[in-house]
C-alpha cells in the first residue's frame, strides 16, 4: 500500500487494514449468522450467507490494498487438470472408504443415491465460502504459520461459521461435534491441494463441492453421525500421512541438498 493511500484511507479502512483477520472473521461471521437467523423466512437467506466469507475478503482486501491478489486467486489459469482431479477425487476416495467401512461392519453395501437440485446449486454457491476460507484466510494464516497449522485454524474457524446452524433445535453439540470431527481434518487435507494450485478458489470450490455430493451418492441412507465420523476419521489419516510426508524430508529433496553443499564445497 502507498503511503499516498494510507494518507487518503478513513479510520474504519485504517483500523480494518491494521487487522486484517479479526476484521474479516467479524464481517464473515457477522454477515452469514445473521443471514442465517432469516432462514425461517426463506430459503434464500441461506443461500446468500454462503456469500459472508467473500463479502469479508472483499471488504478487508479493499482496505489493505490486496484486492489484486484476491482477484488473481479467483481467476485460476496456471493450475493442471490434474489438480482439478484430485480436488475432484479425494473426497469421493475418502466417502468411498468410508462406505466400505459400513460394509465391513456387518452392514448391506449403501449402493449409489442421487443429489438434488438444490445440491447441485449449492455445488457451485460454495465458492462463496471458498473466496473467504481458502482465497483470503489460508494464505494470510499461512504467511504466518506452517501449512498444517494454517489448515488446521482455518478448519477450526470453518466449523465453528457453520455454529448457527448446530444451535437449531433439529440439530444440537452432538450433531456439531460429529460436524466438526469430519470438517477440520478435511481443511488440513485441502490445504494441501490448494496451496499447490496457488490457493485457487476454483480448485477449492470443486474439492468443498465433491465433499457436498460424495456422501449422499455413496453413502445413501446411512446414519449421519456415523457418515461424519467415519468419513472425518479417514480424512484425518490422511491429513496425518500428508502432514508427516510434509515433516520428512524426501530422499531426493535430501541427495539435491547433499549436491548442492558438494557443488558449493
């Protein structure tokens, strides 16, 4: 930012770009829970607090001056197809698991089931968390922490936007701890794949889509508690394999450094 901007900017642009996270958690907690509070009303309130995240990154990268970066995060030209696959894929393996879980336990097999239309609109109105959660929030966490750690606040954080919903009579802190178990290892699992494709929103919205439609196309009529646990457990072994593979260093990332000391010896 110039000094010329800061000079122009107002007390509320001045104090939300000297706090960048907290002033974003406040606008995207405080926008969606309250949208949420009008679901009785219609439908529609629902579907525009999914909009909460991006409304917060907009607002603070306005007044930080890093709307570009924001942008550029949106418009995703660089990442491979292959990523793509693996936003698409990992969920499905994981529900996939988990299914053969449910058969391993003595149930009959789930077989496959259908998504709704409102399913598959929900598909594509997740890139309205996921400009918040994985476009702004995952990379500022992550300029000041590992990327474990990163994916781990932001899976905390993410769950706990979802509260309002866990405090309906329907639903309740069993519901919410289940939520929660399967949600926070799959951001650490995400974290993963969207910091290599340079934290796109696109490939995060179709990794968060995947996880959406997986469990009700391949764990149809199973009991939810038990999809959530089951599917969470998977996911947090894989984010465990993926955050050791991380830690360790590989044998030819470790012969490149041998190399390098010999080259500069």
């Amino acid at each position: 930012m110039t000094l010329a901007r800061r000079r122009s900017s107002g007390p509320i642009q001045s104090t939300i770009a000297r706090h960048p996270i907290a002033s974003y958690l406040f606008i995207a907690f405080g926008s969606s829970w309250a949208l949420t509070g009008l679901l009785s009303v219609s439908l529609l309130f629902g579907l525009l607090a999914l909009f909460g995240p991006t409304v917060g990154a907009i607002v603070v990268s306005w007044a930080d001056g890093s709307l570009v970066e924001l942008r550029h995060r949106l418009i995703d030209r660089q990442s491979s197809p292959r990523i793509y696959l693996a936003a698409l894929g990992v969920p499905f393996a994981v529900t996939a698991t988990a299914a053969a879980l449910w058969a391993v336990a003595g149930h009959s097999a789930p077989g496959l089931g259908s998504i709704s239309g409102i399913e598959i609109l929900i598909f594509v109105l997740v890139i309205g968390e996921e400009i918040g959660w994985r476009g702004f929030l995952l990379p500022r966490l992550r300029g000041q922490m590992g990327l474990p750690a990163a994916g781990l606040v932001t899976g905390i954080v993410w769950s706990l936007w979802h509260l309002p919903i866990y405090l309906q009579p329907s639903q309740g802190p069993a519901a919410f701890a289940a939520f929660a178990l399967w949600v926070i290892p799959f951001a650490v699992v995400m974290c993963f794949v969207v910091e290599r494709a340079r934290f796109s929103v696109l490939v995060a919205t179709v990794m968060h889509g995947s996880a959406n439609i997986a469990i009700p196309i391949l764990l149809p009529g199973v009991d939810h508690t038990w999809t959530m646990v089951a599917t969470g457990t998977v996911y947090m072994l894989l984010a465990g394999a993926l955050v050791i593979q991380a830690l360790v260093p590989s044998r030819h990332s470790s012969s490149t450094r041998v190399r390098s000391k010999e080259v500069a010896a």
